[in-house]
C-alpha cells in the first residue's frame, strides 16, 4: 500500500536537510515506538520499534538502510524491515522523502511508503493501518521540530 504524508517545518530547507541526512540515528530516534537505535555504519542502522495497531501491540526488530541521498534536489530513499516474531508478522516499507522550499524558513517534507505487512498484522483493513501511519506522521513532525529547535545552528 502507498503512504504519502506532509508536513511543514518552519526551518530553512537546507537546515532541515543537514539535521535529517548528518543525524540519522537522531531521526530513528524521533519516530514514534522507537526503543532503540544502534548505528551499524552510515547507511545502515537496526532497532527495536513498539506500535499498537487497533488493540494489537507489537515489536518489530529491524533495520532501516539509506539506500540514496541526494543533497542537490533534497531527495532520500531508504528501505525498512522488520519482524515480529510473537505475532509472526512482517513489515517492509520503501520510503521516499523529498524537501520543498516554501519560503526561505519553511520547508515542506513530503514522505512517500511502498509499505508491505504481512502475517496477523497484515489483516488489519488498509484503512486503519493508513490512519496509524497518519497519526505516527503528525507525532514524528512533532518530534523533529523539537529536535530542530533545541539543535544549534551552525555558522
């Protein structure tokens, strides 16, 4: 199933840029349910992520691989994986996100999912696993601009 969430940050794009693609452990850090981040090299990295979904919770271990960076058109691709093993279940996802510059301190993220769930969680309808992501969305912005905030600017 196709995900794509917005969301506006009211910080120059290439501020944005830099905290997303230098502070990738940071970042993991932000997305909702994450227990535990360990970096592995640059590209890759592995954790521990918590979600309920409907009134099942669940805990994935993964890992999340960058798979592209582009600072020239403020473009990244990254694969994520995951299983469950207590509920046998699955997850695989192909994000893409890509900054917009709206105005000179604002920039829009747009984030796209080609997301796979399989086993028990999988048999949750596509709407409410759409409406999870949707909400998990609004609380990692929540959280990065938290994190942009108390984050330094260097000159």
């Amino acid at each position: 199933m196709i995900i794509e969430e917005k969301f506006v940050i009211d910080f120059p794009r290439q501020r944005v840029w830099d905290f997303l693609m230098n502070d990738v452990q940071g970042v993991l850090t932000c997305v909702p349910g994450t227990e535990a981040v360990d970096v592995i090299d640059q590209e890759n990295y592995q954790g521990l992520l918590k979600v309920k979904v409907g009134p099942v919770s669940a805990k994935f271990q993964g890992k999340v691989t960058v798979h592209e960076r582009d600072a020239n058109v403020y473009h990244a691709s990254m694969i994520a994986e995951g299983t469950e093993s207590k509920l046998s279940s699955l997850a695989k996802a192909k994000v893409s996100m890509h900054l917009n510059a709206i105005a000179e301190t604002q920039t829009e993220v747009v984030v796209t999912g080609d997301v796979r769930i399989l086993g028990m969680l999988g048999q949750f309808g596509q709407g409410i696993i759409k409406g999870k992501a949707h909400s998990l969305m609004g609380e990692f912005a929540g959280r990065i601009r938290a994190r942009l905030e108390q984050v330094p600017l260097l000159i």
